[in-house]
C-alpha cells in the first residue's frame, strides 16, 4: 500500500502562487527573490506581489482595484525581485494601470533565438525566493519549480517546491541551482539602468542559499531529489545534459530489457515525433505495468506516426474538466489552439530496478524542449512500493478510468486532426516569429517636447516578417494612436513623465490569427527616478489616493489598514476625505520617529508628497518636515 499523501490528486492537492508558493512562513519577511517564466502578464506579476510583500491573500482581480496597496507592495518588492522572462512573451493587459511602467524596472526579458543559428525559446518557470525574520536573524530559503507561467491561466499545471531548514538537506543538490542563478546573472543586458542590482540581487541570493541548503521535507514518498537546469544550445559545454542516462530520454538502442521502465506516464501538452516514438520503444511489455501517455488532442493528432492505443495508451482532458480561463491561456513553446479548459502540466514518471522516477518542470516532450530550450526540472526518487505509476494513474484518473468522474478521456490514434489546423498553427508560428525578430530590430529615445516628451523608435532594416503578417505597434500607455511597424524611424508625441516607459504594445495580423504582446525595448533619454516618482503620483491622484498610501506607508498592520481602507471606501469614505489625515495616520508617524530605519519611509512620504497638491496636501507636507526635523535632531543626539 502506498505510504504518505496525494502527490497529484486533482480533487485534493490544489495550490496557488499566494498560499503555497510565495506566501511567506510565519514570522518572516521576503528578503529577495529571482523568478523564471517564459510568458508574463503584468496584473498577475502585481498581484504576486502582495503575498511577497506582506503575506497577504488576496483575490488577483480585487485586489487589483487597490491602486495604493498595490503601489505599496510594488514599492517594497521592486528592489528585491527579478523576473526573467522570454522576449515578447508579456501578454497584452486587458485594462489599463499606472502602475505598469513601474514594473519595466525588476524585469529582464532574455532573447536566445540567435544563440548558435538555432532557435530556442527561454522556457523555465521557477522562484527561488529568500526570506528573513528579523526577531531572530534566520534566513529561510524556497526554490519552487513549475509548469505554470506568470499569467492569470487557469489550465492544469503542477509544481513541486524545495526549502531549507529540513531534515534532509542536501548541500550537493543545490549546487545546481546555484549554477543556474549565474547563468541568470549573465543575461542581464549590460546596458539595461538596474544591471548592478540584478546581478548583486542573484549573488546575494546565492550566497544565502550555499548558507542554507535546499531539502526535502518529511511529508510524501520521496527520499531523493536533484534540480536540473537544462541549457539546451544556449549553454552547450556548460554542463552534460542530465537526462542522458535517463531510460525514458536515453538515445541509446541497445538497452536491455531490465534497463527499460516497466511503468513510464508521460504528461506534456506538446509532444515531437522523435521523442514519442522513444518513449514508446522504450518501454517494456509486461502485464500490469501503468502506460498512459496523457496530452492535448491536437498536439497528438498533429504526429504523423502516432502510436498505437496498445503501445501508449493516450488520454486528454476533458473539455470542462477545469474551471475556464479568465483570458488567452499562456503557453509553452506555441500559441495554443483555444479551449474551455487546457492541459499545461510536464511531468515523466518510470520505474525500473526497484525504484520509481518522477521528473516534472517546464520541460515538453519536444525536440525543442529536451535539446534546445532553457528548462528546469526537478527529479524526486523512491521506493516503487511507496509509488508507482499505477498510484500517479489513480490520482489522475480516479479508481475508475472509464466512470464519469474522470476529467480525462480516452482519445484514438484514428481520429481525425481538422484540417485547417495545420494552416492556423502555421499563421501563429509566423506571428510569433514576428514578435521575436522585433525585439531585437528596435530601440527607443525619449525626448523633451514642449512641457512633455516625446517616444521616438527606431526600427532596424533586419525586420522583415515571413508570410502574410502586417505589424503594428504603440507604446503602452499615453494617447496615441498605433503605427505600422516597419523599418524607419516612428516618434509618438504627447507624453507625460509617468507614462514614459520600455512597454510597447506590438500586434502581428495574420490571415487567421492575431497576436499581441508587450515587447521591453531599451529606452534612451528616461529620467527613472523622476519617472517613478510621477507614476506613483499618478497612481494615488485620486481623490484621498495619497492618504490611504500614507497611512499603509506608516501602518502596523498592512492587512487590516487595507481593509479598513476598502470599508471606508465602501461605505462611502468620499465624504471623509476632506480630513487632512487618516485615522490613526498621526500615531503612527510619532510611533515611526522613534524607530530605527524610519527614515527611509519619512523619505518616500516626502516624495510622494511634492506631487500633490491643495490644502490638505500642503499641511501633511508642512507635519512630515516637521516629523523629519525630529528624526534628525534624534539621530544626531544618539
């Protein structure tokens, strides 16, 4: 009988970015973190934000609506994260926030597809996130490893997370991580203005984790693990690929029958010919072994030698088997074929020679993700008789495969792929590569233009698109309109400082596609600091905006200040707003004179401040000078 908890039960084993993975243990505070994705959608970046920052649970979509909380959490994250994502992979927002030129700083896109002449994407999808409690010093270190990007996607995914501080840690283990956060570090564009942060954040990072080795915790079957960063063409020489030896991935023809995985289930929502078709050479025949190979349909019917429901038995979810998505699902290698719900779990479980393997991460079962993307996977081992891939079947399927209740269904080599397809899937590759070729034929200027600025783009005679493609692009905020993108110059006037960013918003129109994404270009000509401090003006402009940021600024308690904000605001706190200060907002500015570190807070109130404007805004300047008179006059008497 199998020992420990559900490793995968659809119906018990749920998690979220906020409750299980960024969350912070009781007692500390996020000290620093480097995340990994290949696509990204800025309001879900914003909402990660506020369990990073104070721990707090919130609904992506509500909390959304808290434009100073937000602006909180963003102010006190953004010098302590780094998000590297593929270039031209951000998903168009579905509603505009000043709040988005403010994340272009802790963002880092990465272009490989010329690395070598072959094309590749950068497709990990990982944290490794520091945490500190300042009472006692300790540090607590969290490596989480997924198959679910940045993006509001509801789709079926799977993660696994590793933490310092366990019983069994593994000094030896994480040393591959910590070759990955080099390889991160040296991605960083050495021209981008926060390369010097970037890359001190990763070390520092680093530093904490040879500190605090990652292990295993006591809970569930595994007694071993490895971390496997793969380079694919980007770091050829860089280090042996670790699946080699793998018998499911192995190139090998002459393994012997007991060499051979006796159960193997492969889980990937894209599948190569190639690798298909090893997979199931691989395996060896015997009564009772668990064989299922569980994708998308159409990824299945696209192979032209599909094997056999005898050899690989092949499943896929169910239509309405998961809640339906929000927005455009975020996928992995490709632009996905819509539907309700979607499979985007990667996950490979075999056994052999009395042990079970269970490999799961970011990486498809493609030529592209095994041998040339950028991927990380995490590989856990143990005893066949406490899982197997009979136990993995079960907690998919259910005790019945065939009964109603299993949200997958069997699918037939025999079926019928539709024809058009093939020319759609065709139209959203040659979208896609326009996106790519764009990010690396185009630079933008800023320049003074009467009492704003003007954005001037410069785009290289190298982009030319394939196909019948027609591009445009604009950048992310301001009033203007759209431009056909093509070689030459483009100026877009009209801008104010907050809405100067790197963001511009980039459609590619196929015959039966469109494609749009937010592409990071380097900008020339932007004040940051100046910038920053009119975007986050803009963000509390509104009518008490400022006070409900000054009184999370000074709070005790994050939490429940935002939510007395939102009851105030709910029950009609327009009609209070005429108060030159919150309640309780005084208090707290005398209680934060006589702390160590206040000042930093006293600084960015000041700044703020020199934004506003009217009555009320003028004495709360007039009262923080004063408070700073007092925390100097302190500090020079210790």
């Amino acid at each position: 009988m199998r020992k420990g908890p559900a490793v995968l039960d659809l119906r018990a084993n749920r998690i979220g970015y906020a409750t299980h993975l960024l969350l912070p243990p009781d007692g500390f505070r996020l000290e620093r973190a480097v995340a990994t994705t290949y696509s990204l959608d800025l309001e879900t970046l914003l909402a990660s934000l506020l369990p990073l920052a104070f721990g707090i649970v919130s609904d992506e979509r509500e909390s959304f609506r808290d434009g100073a909380l937000l602006l909180r959490a963003l102010h006190k994250a953004a010098s302590r994260l780094t998000v590297f994502y593929q270039a031209g992979q951000i998903h168009a927002p579905r509603r505009d926030s000043a709040l988005f030129p403010l994340l272009d700083q802790m963002l880092v896109p990465v272009d490989l597809s010329r690395r070598n002449g072959v094309s590749l994407a950068f497709h990990p999808k990982t944290w490794t996130v520091e945490y500190k409690n300042d009472s006692t010093g300790e540090t607590f270190c969290r490596f989480s490893v997924l198959s679910r990007n940045l993006t509001f996607d509801t789709s079926l995914d799977v993660a696994a997370t590793l933490e310092s501080g366990t019983d069994r840690r593994r000094t030896r283990e994480t040393k591959p991580l910590l070759d990955f956060l080099s390889f991160l570090a040296s991605l960083v564009p050495k021209k981008s203005p926060h390369v010097r942060e970037h890359v001190r954040r990763i070390g520092q990072l680093s530093k904490s984790l040879r500190e605090n080795p990652l292990g295993l915790g006591e809970s569930g079957p595994w007694t071993d693990f490895d971390i496997l960063p793969l380079y694919g063409t980007a770091g050829r020489g860089r280090a042996e690929h670790p699946l080699r030896d793998d018998p499911l991935f192995s190139g090998r023809e002459d393994l012997r029958a007991e060499e051979k995985p006796r159960d193997a289930v492969v889980v990937s929502p894209f599948l190569s010919e190639s690798v298909v078709c090893r997979i199931a050479n691989r395996i060896r025949k015997s009564d009772g072994a668990a064989v299922a190979l569980v994708t998308r349909p159409e990824s299945f019917f696209a192979l032209k030698d599909r094997p056999s429901p005898e050899t690989l038995p092949t499943w896929a979810l169910k239509n309405d088997a998961v809640s339906p998505p929000s927005g455009a699902n975020a996928d992995a290698e490709e632009e996905e074929i819509p539907r309700d719900s979607d499979l985007h779990a990667k996950l490979y479980l075999w056994r052999r020679r009395g042990e079970t393997t269970l490999l799961l991460g970011s990486m498809n079962a493609t030529e592209s993700g095994l041998d040339r993307n950028v991927e990380m996977l995490v590989r856990l081992r143990c005893d066949p008789y406490s899982f197997g891939g009979g136990d993995l079947l079960r907690e998919l399927f259910g005790k019945n495969p065939d009964g109603p209740d299993n949200p997958f269904e069997r699918i037939s080599a025999d079926d019928p792929l539709a024809a058009e397809e093939a020319g759609k899937e065709r139209d959203r590759k040659q979208a896609q590569d326009a996106v790519r070729a764009f990010c690396r034929c185009a630079t933008g200027r800023a320049e003074p233009d009467g009492g704003g600025f003007s954005v001037v783009l410069s785009i290289s005679d190298k982009f030319a698109p394939s196909g019948e493609v027609r591009c445009s692009i604009r950048p992310l905020r301001g009033e203007v309109a759209e431009e056909d993108a093509c070689p030459g110059v483009l100026r877009f006037p009209g801008f104010s400082q907050a809405d100067l960013s790197e963001f511009f918003v980039f459609s590619a129109v196929t015959p039966s596609c469109t494609v749009s994404r937010i592409v990071q270009l380097p900008v020339e000509g932007i004040d940051w600091q100046k910038r920053d401090s009119a975007a986050a003006a803009a963000v509390v402009n509104e009518s008490g905006g400022w006070k409900d940021y000054l009184g999370l600024l000074f709070s005790d308690d994050v939490f429940w200040t935002a939510v007395e904000q939102r009851n105030r605001r709910v029950a009609g706190g327009a009609a209070r707003s005429s108060a030159a200060l919150p309640p309780g907002l005084y208090e707290q500015m005398l209680r934060a004179v006589a702390e160590d570190g206040a000042g930093a807070a006293f600084a960015e109130a000041v700044s703020l401040m020199e934004n506003q404007t009217g009555s009320d805004a003028e004495r709360v300047r007039r009262l923080l000078s004063l408070f700073l008179e007092s925390l100097s006059a302190g500090r020079k008497r210790q």
